[in-house]
C-alpha cells in the first residue's frame, strides 16, 4: 500500500495544523501510522490520494448510513444549494425535516436544530438547568457527549463522586457540577441520587454508549434510569448523536421502548453535512429563547444545504424493512468472522447491534464498563494496519466503532469478512 502523497499531505499539514489534523483521532496515533488523506467516496468505498481503494466501515464516524455519494442525497444538496449555501434566516427546508423526524417520533414534541453534536448536547445541559433549576448533572464513566466543559470530565476516586477534568482548560468550578458514574451500577446511581437528589438537574447517558467499546448496556439498567429521574425530578437525557436514527428511526428510546425527557441528535440527521439538534416534549422546550430565557443561537443552523441533505437521507430511511435489511445484513458479516475466530480459538469477537459493530479482543466476557476494556491496544494496531493493506477502512481507534451503511451489499461485505478473517489468521498465527 503506498501513501506517498498521504504522507507528503500530512507532512504539510503538520504546519497548519496542531498535530496535522483538525479532529485528533484522525492523526492516526492511536495505530502508529500515517493518517490517509481521502480524495473521495461512492457508496460503500472511499480512495485515497496515493488511489488506495478500501471498503470504508468508518462511514464519517457514522452519519453515512446511506454510503457516500448517494444519489438522492447528492441531488437534493445540489438542488438546495443552486439557491443559495446560507440565509441565517428560516426557509421551508427546516420545517420539512422537523416534520419528517417529529412524525415518526413518540418521544418528542418539538426541536431546535444546530450544528454540531456537541452543540446540541452542551444547549441541552443548558435548557434542563434552566426548566429544572437546579446545577448538576450526572455521567456516565465511558459515554462521551462532546467537548463542551462541563462533559469533559472523567470518574474520580469513589463510587460517587465529583469528576475529574479530561482536558485542561476546563475550570474546576464547572467540574464541580458533574457528577460522574459508573455504568451499568446501580448502587452508584442510588448513592448518588440519595446525596444529591435534589440538586441534579438531569443524568445524561448514551443509552448505547458508542464511543468508548461498544458498552451495550442491560435493559434493566436504562429503565431503572427512567425510575430514578422520575421519583427525584431530574431530568432523563439520551444523547443519540449516533443512535439515533442508527439503530432504529427514533433511536435507543424506540429500540427499548424507553421515553426520555430530552433527546439529542447528529450524524445521520445531516446526510454527511454538520448538523446536530435536541428535542424534548413542549413544556422543556418552552424554555429556549425565544419562547423562553435559557438563550441558544447560531448563525448556520436550519443551514439549508444541510437540511436538504437531511430530508433525502431521513426519506430513504423512513421505508418498510429499511432497518431491519440493515440489521440482517450486519449479522450475516459479523457471524462469519466470530465464527472463523471461534473455530481457531482467537481472543476476538465482534460486539454488534443493529449496524453498529466493534472489535474487542476479550470474548471471555460481555463487556458493559469502561474499565473492563482491554487496554493493551496492540492487537488493534496490528490488524489496523493488516485490515488497510487489504482494502479494508475502520476508524484508527480500538475504542471507536464500525458503521454498515445500505450501500454495504451482501457482496461487499462478503468480500470484507473474507478481508478481516485473513487478516486475523495474519496476526494470531504469526
């Protein structure tokens, strides 16, 4: 595989910008390479600028659940944009997509878009201190919900405890309002709830906590999630930047069956333009200005490229089968490889639900925590690297997950569990 212009690319950009990139998972430290600079995609492929093909399972960290290029979203970007990229004014493209999501969601009664994930979970945080009036907030140890300060902070030293902060920068006061758990324990969540009930202001999880392992959580837990908020007057709060409309068309809180007082957005929601949004029944949403006091503004949201991109992507979502043939498909490929693994005894196993799927190299046990995960990365790196040599992309983390979009064929991912279990021989039997 030559990354001759990858790496003359990464070596300029090195110069512009702070580690050579603009997110920091994509400088490729994680699996001691060079990060690949991408000259395009079309449908489940991208190419690089050295011409390297690769059956792409990163999907842009996930909103490409159509594949790239697809057609019906390309179109109405082009025909969105044809009239202008941006107004900071409303258009009737905003009012389509609100429709297309509301229609078909039981879980919310109104929405406010954004431009970010982080964006709409950090208004969130806002709104739920401002309808509840109270300061805290509860975590989880292992879901991340963007880089907003007060959610940029890790488990202390106790089963309840105040957080840690994960970034410097990040002032100790606003550490001091969050509150950070443990998954998947409930004697920490009634701990927690027994000391400080009355000044939690909302718990914020992501009910598949996606960005750390793929931590699927017991549904018991989430519901009792729901039982605690609700005696105590907190606020419940799914952030489904990647559930949602991943897993099912109203996310986690329809794959359960667990309502929520306020959902977040992003990913899926913008056809692979920025977009994030959060929604929550109509007395919560009351709240935001200019209905209410709590203020949140931006000048490119409702942006009308994005929009337009939305509503072709939620369109083609939206029919008969479309998630289950997504889920029917997933299965059928990462079946192939557990067996392969299973057959010849390796330590490997992939963890799926629905199209979302993660390699974890301890099949001993379902992993549910944050510190349950391996933390010796070496294997990962390793079939990273065997994975990119036979054409095959996933995010260059051990922590981040795969995505399967519609344009994963039956035969594309056949040919890609014939990659992965290559590549599997490769490294076990080395």
């Amino acid at each position: 595989m030559k990354q001759t212009v990858s790496e003359s690319l990464y070596a300029t950009a090195k110069t512009y910008f702070p580690g050579g990139v603009n997110s920091p998972v994509r400088a490729f430290k994680s699996v001691n390479g060079t990060p690949l600079f991408i000259r395009k995609g079309d449908g489940a492929h991208i190419w690089d600028e050295d011409d390297n093909k690769f059956i792409d399972f990163c999907c842009s960290w996930g909103p490409l659940i159509l594949g790239h290029n697809h057609p019906e979203v390309y179109k109405k970007v082009v025909e969105a944009l044809g009239n202008g990229s941006s107004f900071g004014a409303p258009t009737r493209l905003e009012n389509e997509l609100a429709e297309l999501i509301i229609a078909r969601n039981p879980f919310i009664d109104k929405i406010r878009f954004t431009s970010s994930g982080t964006e709409a979970v950090m208004s969130a945080i806002r709104m739920a201190r401002g309808y509840t009036g109270r300061n805290k907030i509860v975590k989880f140890e292992g879901c991340y919900h963007g880089h907003s300060d007060s959610l940029l902070v890790k488990a202390g030293s106790g089963l309840v405890t105040f957080g840690n902060s994960s970034s410097a920068g990040v002032p100790e006061a606003f550490v001091n309002e969050t509150l950070v758990l443990p998954l998947n324990n409930p004697e920490a969540l009634h701990a927690c709830f027994a000391e400080f009930g009355k000044d939690i202001a909302c718990v914020i999880i992501e009910p598949i906590p996606a960005n750390n392992g793929l931590l699927l959580q017991e549904e018991g837990f989430l519901t009792l999630l729901r039982e605690v908020c609700t005696q105590h007057g907190a606020l419940l709060f799914f952030d489904e930047v990647i559930s949602g409309f991943r897993v099912a068309f109203s996310g986690a809180a329809e794959w359960y069956g667990i309502t929520p007082d306020i959902v977040s957005y992003g990913k899926i929601i913008g056809g692979g333009l920025p977009v994030g949004a959060y929604g929550a029944r109509n007395e919560i949403m009351a709240q935001i200005s200019p209905d209410g006091p709590v203020y949140q503004a931006g000048t490119l949201s409702g942006n009308p490229v994005a929009m337009a991109a939305g509503i072709a992507q939620l369109t083609e979502i939206s029919r008969p089968g479309f998630y289950e043939d997504q889920e029917r498909r997933t299965k059928l490929f990462v079946d192939k490889i557990n067996e392969h693994a299973q057959a010849n005894n390796y330590p490997f196993e992939l963890v799926m639900i629905a199209s979302i799927f993660w390699i974890s190299f301890d099949n001993s046990k379902r992993i549910r925590n944050a510190e349950e995960i391996n933390s010796d990365m070496t294997g990962f790196k390793q079939l990273h690297r065997a994975l990119l040599e036979r054409g095959v992309y996933l995010g260059p983390s051990g922590y981040e997950v795969g995505f399967v979009s519609s344009a994963h064929t039956e035969a594309v991912l056949d040919e890609a569990a014939a990659v992965f279990t290559d590549a599997l021989d490769a490294i076990f039997k080395a």
